[in-house]
C-alpha cells in the first residue's frame, strides 16, 4: 500500500519512459479527433482490463489481470477493429461488507500498489494493441467486490449521501484523481496525465441511478450531482490539460454541455432496462435525438449499448455511424483466464451473458456470434476501411491438466481446437478430437449463482486406460490457419471422478 505522497518521491527511479508520439485525443466541435483525421470506433467494453469480478479464486490470485489476460482480451478487441474501449465501471474500494477483498482503494486516501501496477500494465499494453481506453473513476451503484461513492463516503466515516457533499469526502476524491493522474507507470515511464492512451477520465458510471436505485427521489439529489461533476471536472482539466473528461450523468445535460471542461456526454442504450423502466426501446431513434441535442457542441459517444434484439442493436449501430456520434461500445466482454477457458457473467438475469469472440455454440440464445461479426462490420465501417480478411488466431495455445481432464489457455482469435496423443513425446501423433471451444458454460447465471470459480474442464480423453501415460498437444484454429501446436504435455490417466 501507499500514499500519493510516498509514491510520488520514490515514483521517479528505475523507469525507462517511453515517447509518447501519438496524437492525444482531442475535442474540435461536435467530433473527436486524433490529430487531423474525425476519431471514431465501435468496440466492446472489457470490465476484466481493469479487474476481475467473477469467477475469482478463493486466495484472490486472479484479482488483477496478468499480461496473458489483458493481451487476449486487447487482441480480441483489435480484431473486431475496435479503437477504443472502457474498462469496468470505476476503482474498487474497501468495505465492510466484502471482508478480505482485494480493492484498488483500501482505505481513506491509501491505494494498493499491486492493484496499480495491473493498471500500468494495461495502459502499457493497449499503447502497443493501439486501443484507446474511457476510463471511469467510481460507479454510483454498490455492486459488490467493487463498491461506489456510498464506500468512498464511508472511508472518511461519512454516511451515504455525503460523497456528493460533504467538502472533506470532495477532497479526499480530488486526492483519488491526483493520485491517479500523476501516478508514473512501471512499465513504461509515463505519467498517466501525459499519456495519449486516455481518451478521456470519466467521472464515474451511471450518477443516473444514484437516486432511484435507493429508493430517493432524484431531483433531490439532481444540484448536488451536477455540482461535485463541475468541481471534479474541473479538477481533472487543470491536473490533465492534454486529456477529454467525460461526465456520467444524473443531472441536467444542459449544465454539462455548458461546462468548458466536460468534453464528452455520455449515453448508456439498453433495450432490456427501457422495457423494464418503461421507456422508449427502440435505441435507434433514441440516439438520433441524444446526437441531435449535441449536433455542432460537443461529441456524444454511446459508452454502454446492448440488451437488445439483434434487429434493435443493428439499427443501433446504423444510426450511430450514420449520425456522426462518435462512438459506441457494446456491453460487455470477458476475456481468457489465466488458467484456462474463460471468466463468464450473467447481465443481470437476462439472457445475454458476456461476449466471447469470435462467438461460441454457447451463446446461441443471444446470437454471440452473429452479433460479434456485425460489430465487426460496424467498426470497419465506421472508420471509414473495408472489413479486412480473418486473421488466423494468436500465438500457441497451452494445455493444461486438470482434474481427470484438460483446460487450455485460449488464443485470441480462435474458434475451435484440436487435440492429438502420442505414447512418446516425439509422436506418432493420433488426431482425438476436433471443433473443441473453450467458452462452454451456457446457463451463465446459474454457473455464478452457484458461486464457481474454478475453471471448468475442457475436454477428456474417455480413450486412456486408467494408469496408462500418453502425451498430448493442442492447436488453435479457425477458418484461415491455425497456430503451432502447444508444447507436449504427459499426463497418466487417473479413474473417473466420482459423481458430486
């Protein structure tokens, strides 16, 4: 753990700072721009880039995302031609009510190094995966494991409500977004305020649902919102000139458009929520009147999209790129876990899980892959580039014993594997299965209801004799090529488990 202050004295040694050369980001008008040329993407949002949520061990060893995971999931992203994406709903934060949990924000004004350092790794590698990241600092709702502004309130033993208030919590989150702008990254020596990865710091998710989702009213709690948003906003422009800020909502668009240093409005289309809420679901004309408001003042980009028909989403997109809205990131993606397959979730009781690319039989019942393919189509198109050709996955897949079976870790890109076995190391080699996938679990609210958080088993070699040793490898493969094979493995097989 430490402090801005101790890691802004001992921040500056042992670092090779890389050049920044890419343009920023930036504002002009109603458009972003990345130096002369209009910047605009569709992608997905990639909550497992900054932390992981779901499936998480026991000790916590996979709280933070490793170098495999956050490269699988940016080399997802680069392939379906995205250029930006946004990473979760805001930094965790200590509370009583998830006891042991590792947070980002462990107690008032104190960080975890470790929790950091994961992010260093992120900004790192999406310069090199050249994906731009929307980060937002705090979500507004209480979800656990990651907690919000009622937590960061409670830190400095204020009750909920006083994170939109009260001048010491607004001080401590001015100390938050100091820390974070000036925080100097341990991979590649740059300042975060100095980095061109950030395409904007988002104040927070969803200030929206503050109100109703603890039963208050919201114009209650309307002026004070929009107050702690143009103080921090404000902050955020004078600590990080070179950088957009982007709002999160809950007040009054007309202050936020008004405001000098909010550079972007944000907009969250969800067909599901609408319905439930009782409002318009058709997104399309929904964006088209968001994008109209702002028309000739400042960009509007649709951060969060999705639960909705695949004739719904489609238009969605359409009127998106057709309308000159900058942006839009489809809600959400997973990636590949470090110990084989992938981390799953359930978008709240619905039928649409996360998305796995290039889309699996798994998620048939909300067209994965038909879905991932048309944004795929979007994203070239609104770039202005024709769809290119299917690369073939990345790197070498790893087969890994588990159980009395196998799991893998992924490759990026692939969409089947295939597995041989050999009584020496050196071959002969059989072909034993083909058109294996790694993303499995179909009934993904059920699987976290349960609380799992092993990885499953991928495949078993119903062949083997108990006490018999064979040696296996696996390949990756999709419809252009395939990767080298995995590096051998022996494994003597054990009897069966017995039924739980």
């Amino acid at each position: 753990m430490l402090t801005l202050l101790a890691f802004m004295t001992a921040g500056s040694a042992g670092f090779s700072t890389v050049p920044d050369d890419r343009p920023f980001i930036t504002r002009q008008g109603d458009q972003l721009m990345e130096g002369e040329t209009p910047f605009r993407f569709f992608g997905l949002c990639a909550s497992t880039l900054n932390m992981n949520k779901e499936q998480i061990l026991p000790d916590w060893s996979n709280r933070w995302p490793d170098e495999f995971e956050i490269r699988s999931t940016l080399d997802h992203l680069r392939r379906l031609g995205a250029r930006a994406t946004r990473v979760g709903i805001g930094l965790s934060i200590a509370s009583a009510k998830d006891p042991g949990a590792q947070v980002h924000i462990t107690a008032r004004r104190t960080y975890n190094e470790e929790a950091f350092r994961a992010l260093d790794r992120l900004l790192a590698l999406a310069r090199e995966y050249d994906i731009r990241i929307i980060f937002p600092f705090i979500a507004s709702q209480s979800f656990k494991n990651t907690r919000g502004v009622d937590e960061f309130a409670a830190l400095a033993g204020q009750p909920p409500g006083a994170f939109w208030t009260d001048s010491g919590v607004k001080e401590d989150f001015k100390h938050l977004l100091s820390f974070v702008l000036n925080r100097r990254n341990t991979v590649n020596g740059l300042l975060y305020k100095d980095d061109s990865t950030i395409l904007a710091w988002q104040l927070g998710n969803e200030f929206d649902s503050y109100a109703p989702d603890r039963g208050l009213k919201p114009a209650d709690w309307t002026g004070a919102i929009r107050d702690w948003s143009l103080e921090m906003a404000a902050h955020l422009k004078a600590g990080a000139p070179r950088q957009l800020v982007m709002e999160a909502g809950g007040v009054d668009h007309a202050a936020l458009i008004a405001d000098p240093h909010i550079d972007i409005l944000s907009a969250h289309l969800y067909e599901y929520w609408a319905r439930f809420k009782g409002e318009p679901w058709d997104l399309a004309p929904v964006a088209r009147e968001r994008r109209e408001a702002l028309r000739g003042i400042k960009p509007l980009v649709v951060d969060e999209l999705g639960l909705a028909s695949y004739a719904n989403l489609r238009a969605l997109l359409e009127t998106i790129r057709e309308t000159g809205i900058s942006g839009g990131l489809l809600w959400g993606l997973r990636g590949h876990r470090r110990d084989g397959g992938w981390y799953y979730h359930n978008e709240g009781g619905t039928p649409v899980n996360s998305y796995h690319p290039p889309g699996f039989p798994a998620g048939h019942a909300y067209e994965e892959r038909r879905t991932l393919d048309l944004l795929r189509k979007e994203a070239w198109a609104i770039r202005g580039r024709p769809v290119p050709p299917i690369e073939q996955p990345t790197g070498t897949p790893e087969l890994l014993p588990l159980a009395d079976g196998f799991t893998w870790r992924g490759c990026a890109g692939a969409s089947a594997y295939r597995v041989e076995r050999a009584p020496t190391a050196d071959g002969p080699w059989q072909v034993l299965a083909t058109g294996l996938h790694d993303s499995v679990i179909a009934d993904v609210k059920a699987h976290e209801a349960a609380g799992a958080s092993a990885t499953p088993v991928l495949w078993h070699d119903e062949l083997a004799a108990p006490g018999e040793t064979w040696f296996y490898r696996l390949q990756a493969y999709n419809e252009t090529g395939a990767t080298p094979w995995s590096p051998v493995i022996p494994r003597t097989a054990q009897p069966p488990l017995p039924p739980r």
